[in-house]
C-alpha cells in the first residue's frame, strides 16, 4: 500500500465535501470518473462515487480522504504514468 506522503504533491483544497470536489474537477477539461477504490499511485480512493480525477498538463488532481482529518484536493505533478493508466481505463 502507498503512502501520500511519499509523493511530492500540493494541497489545493482541504477539508472538502466529495460534491464539492466533483466539482471543482468540473472545470478541467480532461476529467474521470473512478469507482472507490480505485487505485492511484498505489492508494486507494475512497468516497461517494462518481469519484472525479482530472488530467491537467502533466499533473493529475484527485480527492484523497484521510480518515479523522477530511478529504483534500491533490495534486501531483509530473504523473505520465498515472495519466496513461487513467486514459487507458476508458
């Protein structure tokens, strides 16, 4: 199992609803939607599906829930493999 903290991520929200990060990945013009437990970079993503990730340049942003401390907006630059995954499971 993968740890977020071995990742060089950015917060971009924290402490949000599930809706209201479907939300905000609205607006991205490349964007998924994951069933929970879908795994990326070998964590498993948990919440109210539709779960949305977008694809923005090279970086994907997903919703992270860290239990006893909320769901977070993540984002994770330089993800070329994760980015062909997430095209490649459509």
């Amino acid at each position: 199992m993968g740890c977020l903290e071995s990742l060089p991520y950015e917060v971009i929200m924290s402490k949000i609803t599930f809706k209201e990060a479907r939300d905000f990945l609205s607006k991205y013009q490349e964007k998924y939607d994951v069933q929970p437990g879908y795994r990326i970079f070998d964590l498993n993503i948990i919440g109210v599906p539709p779960i949305r990730v977008a694809v923005d340049g090279d970086s994907v942003i997903f919703p992270y829930t860290k239990p006893c401390h909320g769901t977070f907006l993540i984002r994770v630059r330089e993800a070329a493999d994760e980015i062909a995954r997430l095209r490649g499971s459509k």
